[in-house]
C-alpha cells in the first residue's frame, strides 16, 4: 500500500509525493496535529471561521497557501513532511490539496 499526496496551485504547478507503508516512520495523527498547528502559527495563516473553529481541512489548505508554491518546490524536505502529516491527520492513503480552488480530496 502506497500514500499518495497532490499538491495543486493551479494547472501544470502540481507537486507529487509517494510514499510506501514500508519508508520512514509515518507521524501519528496527534504528531501531524501539532506539525500543522506550529506551521499554521509561524506562517502567521489566518481563515475565515463564520463559526470560530479552524477544521482540519482548513489547517492543511491554509499552510499550504501561506507556505506558498515557491516553498513546496524550493524545500523539499519540508514539502515531503506537510505530504506526510497531512496523509497522517486525515488518515487516508491518497489526499489532494487544490490550493487554487481551496480544496481537500481524498
């Protein structure tokens, strides 16, 4: 089994990450919690909660377009860790992050 993560900022600027179950220790979803909570505080992200809440989905969205497209293909090491920690949070084995049209699928 494979965890496959796309990263979209629009059409042609995808950024791709595959992972077998088998490579380096995966993040326990309290881990990848607390790796998007200290992102999203030192990007200094900001969403719109008409309820007040930031959902998981939101964390993931808004480090990714607060760390920018420049960021994910500068530093990889970076980008390989918010592809495993977001397959960790949400807890599937495929997620895409379309920034562009801010959304989550799986």
């Amino acid at each position: 089994m494979h965890q496959h993560v796309i990263v979209s900022f629009g059409e042609g600027r995808e950024f791709e990450y595959k992972f077998s179950q088998a490579e380096a220790a995966k993040p326990s979803p309290a881990e990848a919690r607390q790796w998007f909570d200290q992102e999203f505080i030192a990007l200094e992200a900001d969403v719109p909660s008409p309820i007040g809440k930031v959902l998981l989905a939101d964390r993931i969205l808004s480090v990714a377009k607060y760390a920018g497209e420049r960021r994910f293909r500068e530093q990889v090491e970076w980008a390989e860790r918010y592809a495993r920690n977001a397959v960790a949070l949400l807890a599937r084995d495929f997620v895409k992050v379309d920034v562009a049209n801010y959304t989550v699928g799986y």
